[in-house]
C-alpha cells in the first residue's frame, strides 16, 4: 500500500466531529522533514488502546478498528524512532479514516524548552493522573556529565543531597534514600541507598529520558515510595534501518572534569535502493553500545581546595532487541564503577575534632590540587542484568521483566586498623577496604494490560494487573561492622484501572505487598539471628480534570501538525486540575534497625531499635496546570502524614563515652511526622519578534516544604530550605550556520533554613545564597553533521556558599565557579 | 490490515535462549564473598596512666567494655599528692582480644604519626605542669613518656583530659592539634 497520493497535515490536534463509524483508520507515512526519505521502523503506539506498530520500508503505517478493539477516542498517539525528536499528537476523533504525514525532526535539530510537564495522558497506571515531570533532550543535555542528581536538581520540589560533587541524591518533596525509589531501564534500582553519602549507581550518560514523579506512588513501585519515583530510561532500541549514535564531550573548569561518552546503535541492514528495498537483514532487530567516562580532580571551593574530592567513574551499557508487531525482547546489560574521594578535612575521629573543624572554618587539612584519590574513598561497581519482554495477546499485552544486580561498595578508611606486627602489614591492611558490603538482587515483575473496555463512544477503561517478586542478600566485609548481614525476600500484587473520558481521566490501584527478611546475627554485636515479615496495602485514587477549551475545528486536509505538545501552536492551549490521594507503606531497613556505633564522619553514636514498625503514609496532592502558547505553568500543593515515620532522635540525657570520647546517643525511633509544601513553576514569552521568530522567555520554579515532627511537637531535621530559581533566555531559532541559538541566565536563591529541631545540629543551618549560572549555546549545521554545544558559567560570581543538605557543610564551603564546555555530535545514516 | 510477518523466528527463539543463558553467567559467574573477613577494628579499650616517684606511685586505669564502641566500666581518679614531682609513661591496651593486644608499641614505631595532649582542667589547673619527654625522629614530643610536677598548696579537684593526636593527613609539627583523633579521654584527678 503506498499513501503519497494523500494530503499532508500537521497538528497537534486533529479535531474532528466526533463520530465512531464502522470503519475507523488511521493511515500514515513518516518522512525525515529535511530530505524527506520515507523512515521504517518508526514505532507507532496508540496509548490508551495500546496498539503499536512499526512503519515499513516506505514509511507507511495503518492503524485499523478491528473485531476486537474499538478505536476509543480521545487517544494519544506516541510516534518514536531513535535519533528523533518523538512525536505525541492528541487524536480526539476519527471520521472515517485519518490520514497523517508525519515528519520527524532529527535529535537535535530541535531543542527542548525548560522543564515541561507532560500530559501523561499516555501512561497508564497510577501515575495517569500524577503529573510527571519528564526531563529529555535539551534539559538533560544541560547536565551531561555531571552526576544524576545534578540533572533532576532544577525541578521544583527537589532538593539535592550532596556530599561533595561526586555524591548526590535527590530529596524529593522532603523525603530521600529509603523514601525514594529509582527505577533504572525498567528496574527499581537497589544500592545501599540508606546512607547519605551512597549515591545512585547509574551512568547519567546512559540516560535519555528522566520521569519524575513526586510524591507517594506505592501502586506501582511497592513499599518504599513514599517520597517519590525517579524513572531513568535508556531510549528505546532503533528497529529500522538505521546505524548511528552520538558523541558527548564535557570540560569542567572547577574539578578539572572531563567527561567523554560513546553511543553507537543501530537495526536492520538493506540493500537496494531507497525507495525499491530489495532486500533487508536482521529486520526488526536493534542494539546499543554505550560506554562513559568521567574523571575529576579536587573540587575547589573559592577560598581553598577540597583535598581529596576527585573521582573517576567508567561506565558501559549494552542493549539487543527484536520487535515485531505482537512480540517485543529486549536485554539490557549496565556496568558503573566508580571511586571517589571523601573530603580529607570530613575524616575525624572525635566529636572534639568535629567541633574544632567547625570552629576552624575551613578544612584543616589542605593538600596541593591533585587527580590522585587517596584514602579515605569508596570504591562502588554496579551490575544490571534485566531482560524484557512483550507480547500482544488478543486479551491486552504482557509484559515481563527479570533483572538481576549486584551492588558493590567498599570504604576505605584512612586508618582505623590497629595490626600486630610490622607496618607494612598496617599499610596491606589500609590498601583493603574498612567496609564492604554487597547487595545482591533478583527481580521478577509481570504486568498485564487489559486491552481498552468501551463505555461508551469517548470513555474507555483501561487497566493493569502485576505481581514482582524479589529476593535480596547482603553480605558484610571488613573491619568495621556497619550493618548485619541479611536475606530479604518480597513478593507484591497490584491492580490498577484508569477511565478515561473526554475531559477526565480516574484511576484507582490497590496493591498488597509482603516482606520477609533474615538477619545474620553477631555476637560481638549482641544481634541474634532474627527473622521478621512485614506486609502492608497501598493504595491510590487520582482524578484528572481538563478544562474545555475554545475548540477549532480544521479541515483535515489543513491541519497544522505540531510536532510536540511542548512546541505550542495558536490552537493549543490545556489547562488541567488533578488530584491524588493515596496510603503506602515502607518496612523498617536493616541499619535503622541493627545500627551501633558512630559512622566515621557523623560524629553521633546511633543506636537502632530491632522493635521498628513499618511505616504508613497517607498523602493528598493537588496540581493545576497550564499550557499554552504564551504561558506554561503549574501549581502543586501537598501534605503527608507519615505514621511511625523513622528517624534517630537525639539523648542528650545520655551520651555515649568513649574511647574516642564523649558522642551525642542517637536512638531510632518513630514518630507521627508531617510534611507539607508547594511547589511552582512558570515560563513565559515576554517578547517574540515576528520576523526573526526570535523570543525572549522568563521564568522561575519555588518550592516550599515544612516537614514537622508531631509526637515531639518540633520541625524535622534536614528539610530543604526555601528555594527559587529564576531564569531570563533569549532564543533565536536560527542564525548564520547555526539553529536553536540561545542564552541564558539564571538565579538560585536559597533561604537560611530557619526549622529546625533545637539542639540537635553542631552548628546553626548555614546561611542563605544567592548564586548566578549563565549560558550560551547553539547548534552548528557543518561538515553534514550537525554539532550541538554550550558554553555555561555556574556560580558565575565565585560566591563562597554551604548548603543545609551538604554532608561538607561542618567542614567547607561548596564548589565554587564552575566553567563547562559541552559539545555532542549525533551521527548516522539510514543503511539504505 | 498491515501484517508484520516474522521472518526470523528461530532467531527470536535463539535470541531468548541467549537472553537466559547470559542472565544465569550473570548469576552464576559471579564470586560471592564469604564474610569471613569480618573482625572489629583495633583501637585500645584500656588506658593506664603510671606516675612513679620516689616518694610513691601513682596508677589510674580507664577501661571500657569493648573498644570504641565500648561503655567505660571503670575511670580511676588520679590523685597526686602537692608539691611533687612525678615520672609518668601512658599504656594502651585492646583487651578485648587474646591474647591482648599492646598498641602503646604501635605507637611509639609511628611515633612520628602520634602524639598525646594532656590538658589538665578545673580548680588543678594551673597546679600541674605535664612535660612530655621522649622524642620522635623529628626531635618532636610524642608524649608516652612525660613528668608530672605539682605545685605545693592545697586540695584541688579537677581533671585530666588526655587526647592522641593522629598525624597521617598533616605534618606533625610538635604543637599542632591532629585535625583526627584516635582518643579522647578524661581521668578525674585530685590534688592532696
């Protein structure tokens, strides 16, 4: 079947009367929009009645009502292919056939605006009515080469959790480590994630797609997402016939970072001409090879280095996949490494030494700048295995997804052991790790999506039905016992069912899940063999409201096809109110309940409490959202109450002498702890040149969180303080050589966190900051290829500045100006 | 409808085959250590303070459970009589071990790394005069031999706080605080 003959039309909307005939079709052809070569393999999805299917050798697609599935409108049709800019069109009806043309920007032809939220119309499950923040392209291309945290830092309602440059995690709303879970290519990531200073082991090279979603979503994730789920997500394999990739090349002035990453992916192979493809390979088949590395020298804070806050990180991942129309396999394989230094002036012994270091003002101790890593540091490999796989059954469509991993953390201490003998087997023994702990993890997770249930012509019900099951050991090393050994296995269920209506969308998702875990005791400890089983329901109700719009109604033959609902066309406007509440649960981890001792660095003795319940959380969220040509915006408000909320709660009564002196006793234990906050975000076109199309946009992003400790009638301790970004941008969409021209500059300003438990901290929360980040970049269309870069100051002024949530924050200032240097090159070529 | 032939389905199958097979290596291959290596860390869980002079001695031993993590079961008060001069050494022990572990020797083969800090506080202060006596290779105190003199006068209470310095991330320069510490102890002491 060829479809040149047919009309072009591109839009965003496709708003026609509504009416469901006998025949529904939707007919298409995808075009690259600059040689306008016909693209297969571009992987077609309607969402809501989960229909995908590929465009063949002539770019031609049909979408057809069949016996058993009913075109159930409004749906949103996802258009994908790697090396693309993906589509997303709101198909409200389909009067007798649709016909569509669609052309596909290259990747980076197009850049993205600032943080946007998506309607995420296109997802179904608990987080239909969730608004998820999606941050992709252009926004992610911004913190290429920093860690992952740094990535999600610019979204409202995250705070960062640093300890140094190398080491960070995102607090979600409040709530961080155990509270959040992230979710690496499909599987929910599981490291040490309890410690402050443990980071996610993910690549952020390897990324290509980060969901955010803030605030509880146990439904789909289990017990432990309380904070929020952050999903990291490779893109989906090429399956046409493509061969290319990209290179990212990043220079920091402040560390001396540089940071280089390889991606090569392609699918099938033909031969023939274009257009008259004679023959194919290995059709349906695609792969990625990805490799990264980042290394760094000692941070430097305005005044003084940072002695020992290099790292060096080696990552690689490696994907195989096969689609067809039904079926779907796909094997994911990550590798990260990685070693960092800990800041020498944050090694102490006693709470004396904590307290002179903080008197001091700065570290005492300051070595020449160097790249070495010396002790004390950490040394962390992470393995991921996950295999993948779907089929489309007449029924709906399963999926199935296995993964293992392997954490592997050691920490070095920079002495601690006392060996008889000579010193060099005091040396051996520092050249071995203090500490090693290792995570072992199977994962199983089955779902089944339900195919579309039709109430009526506009209102569908669609639905999941999953179970995971999971087993987990972790096994002690070292010298210095930090948390005992255990088994854990775990086993959940859920359902989940979404009606969808013109201008509404109600979900609902229950979900029981059961733990069960095994502890090696210690006698040294006093810790006996103990086995406990934990099991708790969450659940979740959401509603989403959109509100009618002035419609147009356009000849099919003239719509305007946008290319993306975050581009805005005359025609486009959304406002959306949703609403969700929702209980989940989270069990008590192993250090909360077996800690004993002071972690080096912490100054506190904390005792953990083998009696801990599990936690619960009832929350309620509510967003208002806009989207339209002129403006973008969105307002969230949030409380959380979270019952037996754990924590470790300071005896001043009794404190804990020892050997190396006297330290605060911490107890875990639990109380009634409350959160509340709101979040903000706007973007605005002040000015936009008619001829040039050159715009200047302004925005910002507040968040405010209030967490409160209720059973102690006081502020919980480490909420993130008051924050506001600010930001003004020019853009010029195209000039000389160059497109998508822009700069940009942009404010933090952080308050002085005023809440806090009195009594508790060593010192007072530091004082606010005002930093300035600027940059400038484009995209260079030379030597056939396309090269994209940017040239960002952060902390422009050289502003010396500790933060609340910085673990350096007793001992030194953070990192201070910082100069980046990013290009990416993408390359390739259909194989035609 | 367009329908997607699968030219390829013993490929697929191989492909899953695969898939598995790689995933059991990823399992299988995979060393898994033993915690065999688990033993606590060595710090000293006994302090003896031993003051000879010709006139009588003096010991007070500070002693906890275990090591660090220990509780003190015993803090002797070191009672010095006025007037006097005493030579004192300092002896660290882990005796939590067996045999027990001497880490005074330790120190004193690093006695470079090392050096002790004798602060004497409250009504005493002033009364006692500690004198560190030995040296390191750098004719730097260490502090594991010292003398002790006393003025003459009346009773007084107070306390002596005895802090080791350890001197691996700065250079040891004899008066400098060691940014680390491996102990930070207090005896009562007491002046007759």
């Amino acid at each position: 079947m060829r479809h040149w003959w047919i009309l072009s039309c591109v839009g965003a909307l496709v708003l026609l009367r509504p009416y469901v005939g006998y025949s529904q079709v939707i007919y298409g052809t995808v075009r690259d929009n600059t040689t306008r070569m016909p693209l297969s393999g571009v992987r077609i999805t309607l969402t809501a009645a989960q229909h995908t299917t590929l465009s063949r050798s002539d770019g031609s697609f049909v979408i057809r009502r069949s016996s058993s599935r009913t075109l159930s409108l409004p749906d949103t049709l996802y258009v994908r292919l790697p090396g693309y800019q993906p589509l997303h069109y709101v198909v409200r009806s389909v009067h007798d056939t649709l016909t569509l043309d669609i052309q596909l920007h290259t990747m980076s032809s197009h850049r993205r605006d600032a943080i946007y939220v998506e309607d995420t119309r296109a997802h179904s499950g608990s987080i239909a009515t969730h608004n998820v923040v999606l941050i992709e392209g252009q926004e992610l291309e911004r913190s290429r080469g920093q860690t992952l945290g740094e990535a999600l830092s610019h979204i409202p309602g995250i705070a960062l959790l640093q300890t140094g440059v190398s080491i960070a995690k995102p607090v979600i709303r409040g709530l961080h480590s155990q509270r959040v879970v992230i979710v690496n290519a499909g599987v929910v990531q599981e490291g040490q994630q309890w410690g402050a200073d443990h980071a996610p082991e993910i690549d952020p090279f390897s990324v290509q797609r980060i969901e955010v979603l803030r605030g509880a979503a146990g439904i789909e994730y289990g017990q432990g997402a309380l904070g929020g789920v952050v999903r990291v997500q490779p893109y989906p394999l090429p399956h046409g016939t493509w061969f290319g990739g990209t290179t990212h090349i990043a220079a920091f002035s402040n560390n001396s970072q540089g940071a280089f990453s390889l991606t090569l992916e392609g699918g099938a192979v033909s031969i023939g001409e274009a257009g008259s493809c004679i023959h194919t390979f290995g059709e349906g088949f695609g792969w990625r090879v990805q490799g990264s590395a980042r290394k760094a020298g000692d941070s430097r804070a305005p005044h003084y280095i940072l002695s020992n806050t290099g790292f060096q990180e080696l990552n690689g991942s490696l994907a195989l996949g096969y689609t067809s129309e039904r079926f779907t396999i796909e094997a994911y394989y990550a590798l990260f490494t990685t070693e960092l230094g800990i800041l020498r002036g944050a090694h102490i012994g006693t709470l004396n030494d904590l307290q002179r270091a903080i008197e001091a003002g700065r570290p005492l101790v300051e070595y020449d700048w160097t790249y070495s890593i010396h002790n004390p540091k950490q040394q962390i490999t992470h393995d991921l295995w996950s295999v993948h796989a779907q089929y489309k059954a007449p029924l709906g469509q399963f999926d199935i997804q296995y993964g293992w991993q392997q954490n592997n953390r050691a920490e070095f201490d920079s002495h601690n052991a006392r060996i008889r003998g000579d010193s060099g087997l005091l040396l051996a023994s520092l050249n071995r790790p203090a500490m090693t702990l290792q995570l072992t993890t199977y994962s199983l997770d089955t779902k089944f999506r339900h195919h579309a249930f039709t109430l009526s012509p506009t209102s569908i019900i669609t639905g999941v039905l999953g179970a995971s099951v999971a087993t987990q050991w972790n096994i002690q090393g070292g010298r210095t016992l930090l948390i005992p050994s255990f088994y854990a296995e775990s086993a959940g269920i859920y359902c989940i069912e979404t009606l969808t209506t013109p201008h509404m969308i109600l979900n609902a998702g229950i979900r029981y899940d059961i733990r069960h875990i095994r502890i090696r005791g210690s006698s040294s400890r006093n810790i006996p063999d103990t086995m406990q089983l934990f099991s708790g329901i969450s659940a979740a109700w959401g509603v989403r409201y959109e509100f009618p719009q002035p419609t147009f109604t356009i000849q099919r033959s003239t719509v305007d096809m946008q290319t993306d609902t975050s581009t805005t066309t005359h025609d486009k406007h959304s406002t959306t109110l949703a609403l969700n509440v929702g209980i989940a649960w989270r069990a008590p981890l192993v250090h909360e309940q077996f800690s004993l001792g002071v972690h080096h660095g912490a100054a506190q003795y904390e005792i953990g409490n083998s009696q801990l319940r599990p936690e619960r959380s009832y929350s309620a969220d509510i967003t208002l959202s806009h989207t339209g040509n002129i403006l973008r915006m969105e307002i969230s408000a949030y409380a959380h109450a979270i019952a037996d909320f754990i924590y470790s709660r300071p005896d001043a009564a009794r404190p804990t002498v020892t050997i190396r002196g006297t330290f605060p006793t911490f107890f875990y234990t639990q109380t009634l702890a409350f959160l509340a906050g709101s979040e903000l975000s706007l973007d605005a076109v002040l000015l936009a040149h008619p001829s040039n199309n050159m715009t200047w946009r302004m925005g910002g992003a507040a968040s405010l969180v209030r967490g409160i400790n209720i059973s102690d009638a006081e502020p919980l301790i480490f909420m993130p303080a008051d924050r506001m970004r600010m930001f003004t941008r020019l853009e010029l969409p195209s000039l000389a050589e160059m497109t998508d021209v822009f700069c940009e500059f942009s404010s933090l300003l952080v308050r002085t966190q005023d809440r806090f438990p009195q009594n508790v901290d060593y010192t007072l929360p530091p004082h606010g900051y005002v930093l300035f980040d600027v940059s400038l970049g484009s995209t260079i269309h030379a030597f056939s290829t396309q090269l994209t870069w940017s040239i960002t100051a952060r902390n422009l002024l050289d502003t010396p500045f500790r933060d609340y949530l910085s673990r350096y924050r007793y001992f030194a200032d953070d990192a201070g100006r910082n100069i980046i240097i990013r290009v990416s090159v993408p390359f390739g070529n259909h194989t035609h | 409808m367009y329908k997607a032939h699968i030219p390829y389905r013993n490929t697929v199958l191989t492909m899953l085959a695969c898939c598995g097979l790689l995933s059991l290596w990823g399992n299988g291959c995979r060393p898994i250590n033993s915690p065999t290596d688990i033993a606590e860390e060595v710090l000293p869980n006994e302090v003896t303070i031993t003051l000879t002079s010709p006139q009588g001695n003096v010991t007070a031993v500070w002693r906890s459970t275990t090591d660090v993590k220990g509780t003190p079961t015993r803090i002797d008060t070191l009672v010095l009589a006025a007037g006097r001069t005493y030579t004192g050494t300092i002896k660290a022990v882990n005796t939590t071990k067996n045999p027990p572990i001497d880490l005074t020797a330790e120190y004193k083969k690093e006695a470079d790394k090392h050096q002790f800090f004798y602060t004497v506080s409250g009504e005493a202060q002033g009364r006692v005069t500690i004198t560190i006596t030995d040296r390191d290779k750098n004719n730097l105190p260490v502090g594991l031999e010292f003398t002790v003199m006393t003025t003459s006068g009346g009773q007084a209470r107070g306390a002596l706080n005895v802090v080791l310095g350890h001197y691996d991330s700065v250079r040891k320069t004899g008066t400098n605080r060691a940014p680390e510490s491996d102990m930070d102890i207090t005896f009562p002491l007491v002046i007759r």
